[in-house]
C-alpha cells in the first residue's frame, strides 16, 4: 500500500486506511522520558530486571510496542490455501468484512422481483438500519486502534464506509421511487425534516466515497484529510435524523419504533441505541482522552484503561446489539418480502 | 485518581482526559445499572402489554409474541397487492387479443391461471386468527373456481368459444371481488385475538 502523505493518522476517517503503512512506534506514541533510541535497539527482549521490577515508562513503551507489533506482524504471516499463499489478515479482513453488504443482499429478492410494496414499507429500516451499522463499525476503527495499538484492521474503515455509501444511497434512491410522500421525487427524499437530514447526509456521503481513493488523496492533499471529515458531519445529522424520526421519547409498553410490545421500548428507541454507541465512539476520539491513554499505555498501566473504558464499550456493546436486532428482523422480513411495516 | 500522571519529581497531576474519560465512565457505570435495573421488568412489561392486547401466541414465524393487527395487514397486502397487478396485467393481455389472437388470448389465459393459483396456494399459508379464516376459505376457494373457470376457457378451440367464458368468468371476478372485500375489511379492523 502507499504511504500516507498527507499527516498524522490521528482522527482518520474511513479512507485514509486505503494509504495505511504501519508507521514507525516514534510516529505513533509520543516520545517516552528516557533514553528512546536504546529502547529501540532491542524493542522485543528487555532485560529481566525491568520485567520483574522498578520499570521505566521506557520499558513499558517497549513491551507495548512489541506486543503491537507482535499482532500486526502475526497477521502478515502468510499461509497456504489451495495452490496459493494468502496472508492472515486478509482472511481476518475478509471476514469481518462479510457482514456489511448484508442490508442490500436483503433488499435483493425485492429489487429481483420488482417488488416495490416490499422496498416501500421496509427499505428505510433495513438499509437505512444497515448504513447505520456501517457508519458506526467504521467509526470503530479507531478507538479500537487507540485501545489495541494494532493497527491490520484499518483497511475494514474504508470498506464499511463504503458499504455505508451504498446503503444510503440505495436508501434514498428506492425512497425517491417508492414512498408516499407528496411532492415528486424531491418531496419524497427530502418532503420531511427528517427526511432532509438523510438526504444532506447522502449528499454529503456521495463526494466522501468518490474521493476516497489514491488520485482523490493526491489530489486534494492537504484537503483531503479536512474533506473526509465530512464524516463526522454525517453523523450529527444521523442525530438529527433520528430524533426527529422518532423523538426522545418512545410509545408506552411498545417498541419506540413500532406496535409490538416486547417490553423493552427503552432499549428499541434508535436515537438511545445511537447515543449508547456515539458515547463510546467519541469519546475516544477526543484527544485528551487518547493521550491519557497512551500516557497509561506507556506507564504500563493498561489494566486501568481497560477498567475505565469497559462500562463505556459495554454501552456500546447494548445500543449496537439492538441495532443488530433491528437489522436482522427487517432485514429477514424484507428478504422473504413480508416486509413489516413496524 | 485514575487520570493520575507522574512528572519527574513525582508530582502527580490531574489530566484533562483522565478527568473527561472517568466521568465517562461513570456515567456509563450509572447507564448500565439503570440498564439492568430496567431489562429486570421487561418479562413483566411484555406479558402486561399482550394481556392489554389480547394478543394470542404468535401467527408468524418471526419470534413475536402476538401478530397485531397492522402486521396482519402488511402481510396481507404484501401478499394480494403483487397478485392484483400480476392478475391486471395478464387480463388487459387478454381483452387485447380476445378478438383477433387465439394463441396470444391462450397465453394471457393461462397466465392468469397461473397467477390465481399462487395468489390461491399463498392464501392458504398466510395465517390467519380464527375469526377470519371461514372468510379466507370463502376467498380461496372463489379463487379456485375462477382459476379452473379460466383454464376451461383457455383450452377453448376459437375466439367465439372463448369469449362466450366472458360473462361466467365476470360472475366469478365479481364473487372474488366480493370475498376478497369482506377479508380486507375484517383484517383492517383491530381485533382482539389477532
């Protein structure tokens, strides 16, 4: 892959993956107090002292690097698959990547059969639903990076963010086609505030994706970084989107979003499901916050991070899982086409 | 303080990320009892609100406890709308070649057979509450009678033999029509049981 040209890798957003090279430990960790170039020298064997006692922060820095390192390089390993050679990590990628064209393979006995009842009731949940998911398994990239040091995931940012593109776009196409709304094609994609707010958010989706690719990089150069930041923008206005879809509040003794009481409305409101999985997101992007843990990182100290994240990603974990739930169930019904209009 | 860091001289320091990620944390900390606390009364809430509903164990297979009325309805038109334009189609084929095509009015006919006996096999499987089925019996088998009616005019030898079906297969369309009407309206009315 090509080298990233165009700055620090902090707060990437979801192409710059497409230019990962594992960079140097010095570009990635702030400089440790001490003597750096000898803890570079010999970055996989301290000495038994300083594994058994009276570490310097140098030392942890070291094993930390080592044990990022130790990840990233197992996962270059190649192996044998057939007549040929494939490395770990593309396998790694390549499932992990699996799930995100799932929404549109949902959507595909309808488009098949030119079923517009089925894209008219069930399109908006189960792509919309789906671009979501891959919005926020994008966005995961990385805090995950910052918590783990590893970095042979990053190449999944580019390819949620681009199943997240086509899932809004087909969205807001079969929106375009099919709903109900008066006004034409125009009234039906953006008749609606809510409605507005997904069509900025294609809108804005659409240049993001096209410039996410070596010549858009080398072209826009120092822009290019700014420019791909637009998605941060879409993901306020999944807020907005949200709350104005369904309110902060949700129907008593149903789902927030539909008829069926299974007792649980809190948890199937999708603005609570957004902002369980937005609170773990951002928060570990803010930069204070990565520099404290990397500061624990270097202490060795990890234990503390994990501690102090674990209720925040546990919240993630709630509101992404109901997501999911969400996903599954339109999705299945949109599949069989019996799409449920709930 | 977990957001403690160590300067050279062993002062410790307060940190502006240490500081936002515990209060974070925290907050998340609170979130999740509340959580727990909160799913502890989802068994409860649920029963309580299929006794509100009076909603019967599922008719689907997606898992839900009760098929309400609007799902009943979406399936209902998810399955009949596709098979109305389907049927449509096949008889503006027809009355387009009534006239002058046997082969192509043969054709348009038995695709409407065709299409009347999915729309008929897929009556049959969708899953109804008790009070409506004598009224999706009713509909099926008018929708048998009209199939079997239709495929008796599509083996017909000429265009006059064929046309001289016309009225007898209006009747039938019109007994369909009506049955058809009579299941719509009872499924678009909320019903306990459903």
């Amino acid at each position: 892959m090509a080298r990233n040209t165009v700055g620090p890798r902090a707060q990437q957003p979801w192409a710059e993956d497409y230019y990962y090279q594992p960079a140097s430990p010095a570009s990635a960790w702030p400089a440790a107090p001490g003597p750096a170039p000898a803890a570079a020298a010999a970055p996989a064997a301290p000495p038994r002292a300083a594994r058994t006692g009276g570490q310097t922060a140098a030392d942890h820095q070291t094993q930390r690097r080592a044990a990022k390192s130790r990840v990233d390089e197992w996962m270059e390993v190649d192996f044998k698959f057939g007549g040929s050679r494939i490395k770990r990590k593309a396998v790694a990628l390549i499932l992990l990547g699996l799930p995100a064209p799932v929404p549109l393979f949902f959507m595909l006995p309808a488009l098949l059969t030119l079923n517009s009842n089925t894209f008219a009731v069930s399109v908006d949940d189960t792509l919309g639903t789906g671009a979501e998911v891959c919005l926020f398994l994008c966005l995961l990239v990385t805090p995950m990076v910052t918590l783990t040091g590893q970095h042979w995931f990053v190449p999944l940012r580019r390819w949620y963010g681009i199943m997240m593109a086509a899932c809004s776009v087909g969205d807001a196409v079969a929106a375009s086609i099919t709903d109900d709304f008066a006004g034409g094609v125009f009234g039906r994609v953006a008749g609606h505030v809510f409605e507005l707010m997904g069509f900025f958010m294609v809108m804005l989706v659409i240049p993001i994706v096209c410039t996410s690719n070596p010549w858009a990089q080398k072209k826009l150069g120092k822009y290019w970084k700014r420019f791909q930041r637009l998605t941060y923008v879409i993901w306020g206005l999944l807020a907005c989107h949200l709350i104005l879809l369904e309110g902060f509040g949700f129907e008593s003794g149903d789902n927030g979003s539909g008829f069926a009481g299974d007792g649980d409305a809190v948890f199937h409101q999708r603005f609570y499901q957004y902002a369980a999985c937005s609170l773990f997101l951002l928060t570990l992007r803010l930069p204070p916050v990565k520099r404290w843990i990397v500061a624990r990182q270097n202490e060795g100290r990890m234990w503390l991070v994990w501690v102090t994240v674990a209720p925040i990603f546990a919240i993630f974990v709630i509101g992404f899982a109901y997501i999911l739930n969400e996903q599954i169930f339109k999705g299945i019904d949109s599949f069989t086409e019996n799409p449920s209009a709930e | 303080m977990t957001s403690e860091m160590y300067a050279p001289g062993g002062r410790s320091t307060i940190t502006l990320g240490g500081v936002i990620i515990t209060a974070v944390s925290c907050l998340s900390a609170l979130l999740l009892i509340a959580a727990i606390i909160y799913a502890s009364g989802i068994g409860a809430r649920e029963q309580a609100a299929l006794t509100a509903a009076g909603c019967e164990p599922t008719l689907t297979p997606l898992m839900q406890q009760c098929t309400t009325q609007p799902i009943l309805a979406g399936q209902y038109r998810a399955l009949m709308t596709p098979a109305a334009q389907q049927l449509s189609t096949d008889a503006a084929a027809y009355a387009a070649s009534e006239e002058d095509n046997l082969a192509v009015a043969e054709a348009a006919l038995t695709a409407e057979v065709t299409s009347e006996r999915a729309l008929v096999a897929k009556l049959g499987a969708l899953a109804l509450p008790p009070a409506m089925r004598p009224l999706a019996k009713a509909l099926i088998s008018a929708n048998q009678a009209r199939a079997t009616l239709t495929a008796e005019q599509a083996r017909s030898s000429s265009l006059s033999r064929m046309r001289s079906f016309n009225h007898r297969v209006q009747l039938a369309t019109a007994t369909v029509e009506t049955d058809m009407k009579l299941l719509q309206a009872a499924i678009d009315t909320p019903v306990r049981g459903a």
